[in-house]
C-alpha cells in the first residue's frame, strides 16, 4: 500500500478537503471513532498552520506498513518563512498569532509519532504517525 | 485591407460551398465524441442541439465582433442549463476547427494560401471560444456567491426557546467568517432576547480544533461580560477526548453532554421549571 494523496492547502475551505480526506483514510484503515477525531483534528490543526503561518503549502496522507504494523502518517510541507525557535513552538501556550497556542504540542499529543524539521526562510515539514492498535 | 476581404471571402465561399459535406463530418465527430463522454442525455434532445449548434456556428463566420449578436449568448445559455457540460461546446468548436481545416488541406494547393485561411479560421472561431469560456465561468461565479449567501443566512441561528432561555446550534465546519458571525449574532441576541442563559450546541460540528475552541472560548466570555452564562452542548466523547489531548481549557464556563442536560440546567439558573400536565 504506497498510495499517497496530497492536498494543497492555499485557503480555509483547503483545511475542510484536507481533513475530509484524513477521515475518509482513516476510516478505511480501521481506525476507531475516537482515533478518527484524533487524526482529524491533528490534520486541521497542521494545516491551518500551513494557512497562517506560511500562506500555502500541502497536507500529505499515506497508509504505512512496517512489518505488519499498520497506520497512517501526516505530512505537513511548506516554503513558508520557517520556524526560528522550535523548542518555544512546541511548548504549550506559546503564540504569534493570538491563537491558543495549543496546536503543535496538541498534534504531538493527538498522535503516536511526531517530528518537525524547520530550516528559517527555507520552509517546514512536519510529520506525525497514528498506529492502529 | 483589399487582401483581406478577399481571404475574408474565401472561407466564407468554401464554407458555404461545402456546407452539407462540412455539416455531415461535423455532426459525425461530435457524435463520436458524444457516444465517449456523454451517456445518459437524451439523444433527440442533443441532435436538435447538434443542427442548431451547427447552424449557429455558419452564421458567425460573417460576425467578427460576436458580443453584438444576442442569440449566442442565448443559445449558450440554454445549453448549459439543460446540464449539457462545458466540454460538449469546446470539443464542438474544436471539431469545427478540425473538418474545416481538413477540406482546406483537401482542396487548396496554395501553401501561403491555406496558411492565410487558417489564420481566418482562427479569427473565426477564437471569439466564439473565448465566449463559450467567459460565460460559463460566469454562470459559477454566480452559483457560487448565491450558495455563499444561502450558507452564511444558514451559519449562526440564536434561537430564544424559553424566557431568557435562548440555544445556538451550530452545524459543519467552522471557519474565521463564520466564527466572526457567531459572535455577532450571539451578542446582539443575548441583548435583543434578554438571554439569561445561551446553550452553544456542537453536535453537529465535525472537528473541534484549536481555532474553533478559541473561538467559542471568546464568544462565551464575551456574553459573561454582558452578565449572561454560556454553556457549551453537544460535547461528544471523541471530541472530549481531542480537547482534553489539545491541552484546551474549557473550565471557565459550564458544558454539558446534551442539549437536554443543558436545558435543564438553564432552566435552573433561571428558575424556571417544566411541569407536565398530568
């Protein structure tokens, strides 16, 4: 199963078909009601960043393997500016844009795995793994 | 200029000339094109399409500025909201193209010549084209803005159920500009229906993210600032436990599981009480 499928993330109604997509994903690999949201509201959360922070950029879903152990993974790309202070974005509470500043920890929290590379005025990718237990 | 007419003449006397033959392979290649991509239309209907289509398209080889002549428009019109696509107009045009460069090629030795047709063909059916394109993009253009409108009339209902009671449903995703009328509408209605109490319901809003936590989370310490409650309905489990995993903080007003469990409560503070009549 190497089927990926992107959605470019340029405005609001972009986050809606991401997370649709996402959904639809997840259901299909099994995943339970619970783990759905979960997955979905990690979606929405990476790809409004996407939205505010970097103005486009795409939301990347593939179903993984590893020797028979299933999940689903979310990759998060963009050229945007960047991210300067990882650490301080991955903490709770923190924000530039007057928002909760729950997102980034949230999704970390929301999912199994998580990793964030971020390369100033280069852009970010972030990715984040469910497994289905 | 004189060369011009001239040319102008020629491809008006060879499309005229050959006006059944060119007819004929036209209707043939939209045929084709019709049987691949466009099952389950009535035929009758499309051949009676097809002939006047055809018709219309002879009829522009004089026009130059087609903006001028209503009946394309028209004819335009009524195909695509008889639900015909939009590819069934370009594919018709460019099958045009096709059979009227296929008989040039056929009957004209002149090299220069037939480059020089070509060119009017171009100025023929160009316009035609660009008018096909520019009114179908209109037509969603409006399509769209009228759905706009119908979902935003649809986005934020405050609806006042009891005295000072009033319930706000909200169903499907939420976004900034609906977010932002959600406020609007809270507050003024909170003023306009005297609410004591707001129940905010969000069992039909798919994902509750940050963004839609932080909004609700403002809308309801606004109210608190007009002396009101809020309470937030409608809180399925999975999305409890998405809350509780964001990190969110939700313990500045009261929620409930069910609009039910919330209205009681309301009625509570209000001091009010359903008895039943038995």
């Amino acid at each position: 199963m190497d089927i990926q499928s992107c959605v470019e993330v340029r405005n609001e109604w972009d986050i809606v078909s991401a997370r649709q997509l996402g959904r639809n994903m997840a259901k299909e690999l099994g995943f339970g009601n619970v783990d759905q949201a979960r997955i979905t509201t990690a979606i929405s959360e990476l790809a409004r960043n996407i939205y505010l922070y970097a103005g486009r950029g795409k939301i990347c879903i593939e179903p993984i393997d590893q020797l028979g152990r299933k999940g689903l993974r979310i990759v998060a790309l963009d050229n945007g500016p960047g991210i300067r202070e990882i650490r301080k974005v991955m903490e709770d509470g923190y924000t530039t844009s007057g928002g909760l500043g729950a997102g980034l920890p949230g999704v970390k929290r929301l999912m199994d795995e998580f990793s964030i590379e971020s390369t100033v005025d280069v852009g970010t990718e972030i990715s984040a793994t469910k497994w289905l237990r | 200029m004189g060369v011009q007419e001239k040319l102008d003449n020629l491809i008006v006397q060879m499309i005229n000339e050959n006006q059944e033959t060119l007819k004929n392979n036209w209707l043939k290649e939209v045929k084709l094109f019709k049987e691949k991509e466009l099952v389950g239309t009535t035929l009758k209907f499309s051949e009676e399409t097809d002939q006047q289509f055809f018709s219309m398209l002879i009829k522009h080889i004089n026009f130059h500025d087609i903006s001028k002549d209503g009946t394309l428009d028209d004819f335009f019109d009524q195909v695509l909201h008889t639900g015909l696509p939009l590819s069934y107009l370009t594919q018709g045009l460019q099958a045009a193209r096709r059979v009227v460069l296929n008989l040039l090629v056929e009957t004209e030795n002149d090299k220069e010549k037939v480059a020089a047709v070509y060119r009017e063909i171009d100025r023929w059916l160009d316009p035609i084209l660009n008018r096909v394109v520019e009114n179908s993009s209109q037509i969603w253009e409006r399509t769209v803005s009228v759905q706009k409108t119908a979902l935003l009339e649809l986005s934020a209902p405050l609806i006042p159920v009891f005295k000072n009671i009033s319930v706000m449903p909200l169903i499907g995703s939420i976004d900034t500009e609906r977010a932002k009328l959600i406020m609007e509408n809270l507050l003024n209605g909170v003023i306009k229906y005297r609410s004591e109490v707001v129940l905010i319901d969000i069992t039909g809003v798919p994902v509750v993210d940050t963004m839609v936590a932080h909004h609700i989370i403002q809308a309801a310490d606004a109210v608190r600032l007009l002396g009101s409650t809020c309470i937030l309905v409608g809180i399925r489990p999975e999305i409890a436990q998405t809350i509780v995993s964001l990190g969110i903080d939700l313990s500045l007003f009261p929620t409930k599981s069910t609009l039910q469990k919330g209205m009681e409560n309301a009625l509570e503070i209000t001091n009010q009480q359903l008895i039943s009549n038995k």
